[in-house]
C-alpha cells in the first residue's frame, strides 16, 4: 500500500488523483488577444471543479487572463508546437500552477518536446507510474502526519484518532471542518465549511483560553479585519490536529503544536485559544 506523508493511500484514492492532477480536459488561461492570436477555442462559461480549482491555484490566476481554453490532450497535441511552447509559457507568467520545469522531472520521464523544452503540463499518458509521480506532488511544502507517533488520544475528541492521518474524498473539506469534526460535530468534516457556521460553533461551544499542552485548545488564527483564517487543535502531550488547506492534497494531520505554529505564521495573522467544553 502507498503511504504518502505518512498517510495510506489506497488504490482507488490513487486513481481519483490522477483524475485529479491531469483531468481529459484541462484549462489554459489567456488573455483576450492570446485567444484571437493563437485561434484557440475558449469558453469562459464553463467553471474548474473543485479539485480542478486546487490543482491548477486558480484563485492565484492574473485576473487579465480571463479567458479560458478547454484542451484534451489530443486537441492540444496538434498544436503547433510554437503555439504549444507559447500557451505552456502564459501559463507559468499568468500563475497557473501543474506545469512543471521538464529538469524537474527528468529522472522520471522526458517531456522535452511537448512545448518549449522547459515547461509542460500533466496528462495522463505522462503517468503509468502514477505512485511514483504523485507522491512528491502531494507532498509539496507539506511535512509529514505524525499520527502514529502519539501514544495516548483524548477521549474527549471522540473523532480525533478517526481523522488523522486521513486524506479527503476531494477538495472542499478544511481546517474549520476537521476541528468540528474531532470535537463530535456529524459530517463537519466531509464539507467545505465556511467562516459562519465555524463562528457559531466556536461561540457556542468553545471559552476564551487554553493550554498548549492540554486536549481541546482550539488555535483561531484571524486576519487584521478578524476574519478567521486558519484553524487547530490539541491533543494534549504536545501533539496538535489540523488541516493545512481545502485542497484535494491537504491530509488531516498531526503535527507537534511548535511546527503547527511555524507552519502557520503569517504576516497580519494573530492567533487566538479557545477551550472547548471537556
């Protein structure tokens, strides 16, 4: 079995990723005049999935390439190749993200003439050994589940050893929704959960302060305005549980409190405890 960043990943889990990572149809974001130069289909109705969205950062898009090209794999291989080398290069300047330097990737395979001869994208025909190429994808700036180090769980997060060390069924689920989720709230963690019902339930079911060393501290991170960005909780013992992001690549992990906070600083973010009621 697969482990990746010390989670298991079974061989279905495996298969939705490569789905994931290089969909049949991807999109290609240009702006008005790379449309019109380069003849290219564009439809700007149709919206990334989820897990789309995550593999490819659109949200970090130049909001001027609006445009958007649907290709399979086919359509874009009978590109000229300029045109190839050209579209793969607006990509990296309009920060999208999947298109790795071919140097990168040598040692496994050689994408050198797919586009420019320093960039490509991912298509599956690029992945027979998906359980080689997946793994360093997910793991990326993200450092390891620990769960197997912790020796005692509280009891009263009935549903925090069940969650770590887990990955999601695909993007959406997120930090809010794992704490929820370890403190006994049904479902909370297979959503994408918003700031609102994280608020209520903090209010709710959660008081001012905590000790780092104890079960059930809840870490808020809030931005200047307030708004919660971020969030974590204890297990006692040193240990803590959270979810880095929404993304289809972000397990729910265990990490040490220390490494949750370094992990997590952030210009302009301060972060606050809670206790929930144990």
């Amino acid at each position: 079995m697969l482990t990746v960043l010390g989670v298991t990943v079974s061989p279905g889990l495996l298969e939705r990723w490569v789905d994931w990572l290089a969909p049949d149809e991807q999109p290609f974001f240009l702006t008005k005049k790379q449309a019109s130069q380069w003849g290219l289909p564009v439809d700007d109705v149709r919206e990334p999935t989820a897990e789309q969205r995550d593999t490819y950062r659109t949200y970090y898009v130049d909001r001027k390439a609006a445009r958007i090209s649907w290709l399979d794999e086919a359509t874009y291989a009978d590109l000229p190749k300029a045109t190839r080398a050209a579209l793969v290069r607006a990509q990296v300047s309009h920060g999208r993200d999947a298109v790795p330097t071919v140097r990168g990737w040598s040692s496994v395979l050689d994408a050198r003439q797919q586009a420019d001869g320093h960039r490509f994208v991912w298509w599956k025909s690029l992945l027979p050994d998906a359980d080689v190429v997946l793994p360093p994808i997910v793991s990326r700036d993200l450092g390891p589940s620990r769960h197997a180090e912790v020796r005692t769980w509280p009891a009263e997060l009935p549903r925090a050893r069940e969650l770590a060390g887990t990955f999601p069924d695909g993007s959406g689920p997120n930090c809010f929704g794992t704490v929820m989720a370890a403190c006994g709230v049904d479902g909370a963690q297979e959503v994408w959960m918003q700031r609102e019902p994280f608020e209520q339930w903090l209010a709710g079911h959660t008081t001012p302060g905590g000790r780092d060393d104890a079960p059930g501290t809840v870490f808020v991170w809030r931005d200047a305005g307030q708004a919660v960005q971020h969030t974590a909780i204890t297990l006692g013992d040193g240990w803590m549980l959270h979810k880095p992001s929404q993304s289809w690549m972000s397990p729910r992990k265990v990490r040490t409190v220390g490494e949750v906070k370094r992990s997590t600083r952030t210009a302009g973010w301060r972060l606050q405890r809670r206790s929930v009621g144990l």
